[in-house]
C-alpha cells in the first residue's frame, strides 16, 4: 500500500501556475492533493494536531515568545549597562593608578633628588674639610720651617763657636763615662758601683759612698772623672739649648746647670 495515491480520481495540477510555489514556499504545502500518498496524509494530520495545539495555545505562546524577546532585550540593555559602568569604572581606576604611579614616580626622584643633594652636601663638606686641613697643614708646616729655620741659624751660630764645640765634646767624654759607669753597675751591682775607675765626685752622687771596694794593690786611685765649666760658657749654652726643645734642654742639664 506504500505510496498509494487515495485521490487518483481526481483531476489534479496545478490551478494557477504561481499557487502552487506559493503553497510550497509560505506553507511548505504540495497543493495538488490528488498526487498525496498514505505517508503524506499521516504527514498532514500530524502537522494538523501540531498545528491546533499551537491555535489553542497561540496566546500562551505569544506570552512566553514575549517573555524571552523581552528577557533578551532586557539582557542587552543590562549589558549595555554594565558596559558603560564598566568602562566607566575602568577609566576612574586607569586615573588612579595614573595618579599613583605618578606618585610613585614623584617619591623615587624626590628621592633621587635627595640622594644626589645629599651626595653633593657631603662632597661640599669634605672639600672644606680637606681645604681645612690644607690650611692647618701649611700654617703648622710654615711654622715648622720658621722654627726648623731658626733654630738653624742658632745651631750654626753655634756651630761657629769654640766654646760650644769645647762643651759638646766633654759632654760626649762625660756620657761615654757614664754609661761606662752604668755597664759596670748592671754586671756588678753594688760592687760594680764602687769600681776605683769610677771614684769621686760621680761615685758620690750615684753611689752614695766615697769608699771602693776594689784592691788594685798599691797604686793610687784615679783622678775623679768630674766634669766642669766656667759659668759664662755653660749660661751660653745653657742659652743657646733653650731653644732646641726638650731634648736639647739636656744638655744644660748634662753641664750642670739648674743641679
């Protein structure tokens, strides 16, 4: 029975040329029934109930269809919306991280800038400090070779008397002893003291005894080793000594000035 045509009885085709595009394309309907097979009127009665279901139900449906157009406009209105705070939003936060990378910015070069006064504030100070000290080094050093020049032309004023060179040398004789002297006393303690080389007016001084321990038979002892001077030649040295410093200050001691 598949494919049976019921209506084969009739005349069939098309009534006008253009109806029966026109069914096809608006409807999707074959107008000329008398060519429908079984299949094709079950098709229709089944497109039939769909389409009575969609007649009784057309105002709910209009509803719900109205419901979703509306929901999606309303979406894209919402998303309209949520655009322009969005973009809004993001220019307002792309104006303050603007202002705070400036900030930023600004510390790290204020910073910068500080770093490089401070740098140049210490050179400045350490300049002065070496121009300071520059100042401090010529006055002593002037002072030093004002001195170093005086006392000079003193020692070869000095230099230039017979008297100091006289004194210089018995000074020397006079050291030389005692350190003798002293050699003797280290080596022999006490009985180093009274060696008769060294009887006498030093003996006395170091010592603290004129007597000698020592037995070199019957020879005479020897003359006391003492050191003098005429009081116009040691108040010249002793002058003169005065201005070498301390150290040169000993030698008027040496000679027996202030004793």
């Amino acid at each position: 029975m598949e494919g049976v045509e019921i209506l084969d009885a009739l005349v069939g085709g098309e009534l006008v040329e253009s109806g029966g595009s026109m069914l096809s394309k608006v409807y999707n309907l074959n107008s000329d029934v008398t060519s429908y097979t079984i299949e094709q009127w079950a098709e229709l009665h089944d497109r039939a109930q769909k389409a009575q279901w969609f007649i009784d139900n057309f105002e709910e449906i209009k509803v719900k269809f109205e419901t979703v157009i509306n929901g999606q406009v309303k979406f894209r209105e919402f998303q309209s919306w949520l655009y322009k705070k969005g973009f809004k939003g993001a220019s307002k936060i792309k104006e303050a991280e603007v202002k705070a990378l400036l900030a930023e910015n600004d510390h790290v070069e204020a910073g910068l800038q500080q770093d490089y006064e401070l740098q140049k504030g210490k050179e400045v100070a350490t300049e002065r400090t070496l121009d300071f000290k520059r100042g401090v080094d010529a006055t002593v050093g002037k002072s030093i070779a004002a001195y170093k020049a005086q006392i000079d032309s003193e020692i070869a004023a000095l230099e230039n008397n017979p008297e100091y060179e006289a004194a210089i040398e018995e000074w020397k004789k006079s050291k030389s002893n005692v350190l003798a002297w002293a050699s003797a006393a280290l080596k022999g303690g006490a009985h180093g003291l009274q060696h008769p080389k060294f009887a006498g007016g030093q003996q006395a001084v170091l010592g603290g005894s004129s007597g000698s321990g020592w037995t070199w038979g019957n020879q005479k002892q020897p003359d006391t080793v003492e050191f003098k001077m005429s009081e116009n030649v040691a108040r010249s040295v002793n002058n003169a000594a005065s201005n070498f410093g301390r150290g040169l200050g000993k030698i008027g001691r040496f000679f027996g000035i202030g004793r």
